[in-house]
C-alpha cells in the first residue's frame, strides 16, 4: 500500500507533528507499506520529498497514494480543514472526517455535545476575545468555577497556552496568555483526581477500547514539557482504579467515540476519583511519537505499533468505500 503521510502544518504544534509523522512512517515501513512523506510548511504551503510543491487537483487524489495519514495537530491540521480538502481530493484517510474532527477540536463545542448526552465533565464556561478580558474576569459563570481554576485555548492541543489560575486577580493575565493562541477560550474547574487516558480504535458504530493509562507526573500538572520529554510523565498501564471505575472509563470512551461521530482513532482523556468518572476530552489525532499514549497502550493491549498504523489505514479504506457507496 502506498500511503502519503501529512506533517508538520501552520499550528503551533508543528514540531510535535514532525516528529510524531516521522513515527508513523517508520511503523507504516515496517508494516510492509510504501511511505511518501508530505511536509506541510509553517507558511501553509504542501512539499513532496524532494521538495518540490504539491499540486492537487480535486477527485484526483493526492500523490497517487492508496490512503493519506494525516499526522496533524491542532488548527489547519486536525480541526476538519485538512480532512475537507481530502474529501474533495476523493482519496482514503485515516482518522476522523470534517465534523467529528471540527467538534473534537473546540474543547467548548466538544463538552456541549457530551452534555446533551448527559456525559459527566468537570464545570467549564466559554470565553470570547471580543467580550474584553476584563469583562469576562468578572463573570459570574466564570467565577462560579472557583479557584484553582484552568484557562485554555478553546482549539488548541499539547498543553498549549494553558495557564492554572489560582485567585481571580490572576485571571485577567491568564485570558490574555490563551487569547494570544484562540479567541475562544474554555475556563474549566479544577479537578483533583487521577488523570486517566483510554486509546480507542475502529469504525463509528464499532470501536474497541485499549487498557486503561494513568498519567503520573513529576510536575504541577501535565504540561507540554511532561507530554513530550522523556521521563516527563510516567505511564501507569492498567491504571490504579477500581473496575467499577474502569469499565465506566472504557464504556464512556467508546460512547463519546460514536456520539462525536469519531472514525480510525482517538484519545479519551478522564478524571477519576473514587468512583467519580468525569470525561475531559477526545483527541482525534493524538500525539504519535515515540512518548505519545496512545500506541503505548494499545502496545500494552496486545497490538504492537506497526499492527496499529497498518490497521488505521485499512479503517480508512474501508470508510472510504462505505461512504462512496452513499448517494448524496
């Protein structure tokens, strides 16, 4: 199978894509595949490997390749708008399409759509640049969050831009920190219990669930450095729960999956403490490097790296399939 895979893009999560698409191609060669990296520059602009920029004409496809792996994160990337312009190109890709993808993406729009499900979260307000950082610091959804409280780029990833407010006074600084990445911001409560991330895998209506990780960290909280430095986090596999509260964690994963419309992959990221199951979020393109979570435990489920990527790119042919088999 010739596959392309897509790195890099306009995101300030650029690097971290590199080298998570560098992973992914060494997995998909060892699987037997054809690679054809694409760098997807800062500036926006598509380079084949020797350079030299790609030309796409819509229902034609993308560099004769079988299926694309689109290794993106964050804005331009993982958010629908890549996936749109594969859409139109009428060529397979693994993961999420350009709704599942556009609503995972807006932490605020994601927690809507799990609360019109009646999914338990932690408590969260949306902020809009326009109101004025003030205005919004005085609040009285805001404040209601009490304190510690975390201000985040609503369409961000990776840890990016987030700041942990500890007293109101502290907030205005901290909307202006996330509005210099997304104006839309999501100001969440704060949550003490474990943090407990599922790998979920497959079709929409069908998905499997990995064993369950639990994050362990040296730090304050998971930051970008704890994500991507080695050592920074340690991964507890299974982790450190009840079953009760691990059979909650793998039924909500996978019913958050198909509620959001996911397809291929995804990340679901909890808070458990006792028996208290609170769902954070779901990441349709996580991490992939040599660090990341999520092919640590499917890893740990039985179903080595290689496996797992040549497995997402046959999901994506058979969704390709399915979906051109539709009349519109």
């Amino acid at each position: 199978m010739r596959v392309a895979v897509l790195s890099g893009g306009r995101s300030s999560e650029h690097d971290v894509s590199l080298r998570s698409g560098a992973a992914v191609a060494a997995g998909l060669e060892q699987a037997g595949h054809e690679v054809v990296p694409v760098l997807l520059d800062r500036e926006g602009g598509w380079r084949d490997p020797t350079g030299i920029p790609v030309e796409v004409v819509p229902g034609h496809g993308l560099l004769g390749a079988d299926v694309v792996f689109p290794v993106l994160h964050g804005p331009f990337g993982e958010d629908g708008t890549v996936q749109g312009m594969l859409e139109l190109l009428d060529v397979p890709y693994v993961g999420s399409g350009v709704l599942a993808s556009a609503a995972c993406m807006d932490k605020v729009v994601f927690k809507d759509l799990m609360a019109v499900g009646g999914i338990a979260q932690v408590g969260y307000a949306l902020a809009l640049a326009g109101e004025g950082v003030d205005a919004v610091a005085a609040r009285e959804d805001v404040l209601a969050l009490g304190f510690p409280c975390w201000v985040k780029p609503a369409r961000l990833g990776s840890s990016v831009g987030i700041v942990k407010v500890r007293a109101a006074q502290e907030l205005p600084d901290a909307l202006r920190t996330a509005f210099a990445h997304d104006a839309r911001v999501i100001v969440e409560a704060n949550c003490s219990g474990l943090e407990i991330e599922c790998s979920v895998l497959g079709p929409t209506e069908a998905p499997e669930v990995s064993v369950l990780g639990e994050i362990v960290i040296q730090s304050e909280w998971y930051d970008y450095e704890a994500k991507y430095t080695p050592g920074g986090m340690e991964l507890v596999v299974p982790a450190r729960i009840s079953e009760t509260a691990a059979a909650r964690v793998r039924e909500l994963a996978a019913l958050a999956f198909s509620r959001a419309g996911c397809s291929g992959l995804a990340r679901a990221d909890f808070f458990v403490d006792g028996e208290t199951v609170l769902l954070n979020e779901l990441n349709t393109m996580p991490g992939f490097t040599a660090t990341s979570v999520y092919g640590k435990l499917w890893d740990a489920s039985g179903l080595a790296y290689p496996a797992l990527v040549d497995r997402l790119c046959r999901i994506a042919l058979d969704r390709h399939r399915a979906e051109r088999a539709q009349r519109f």
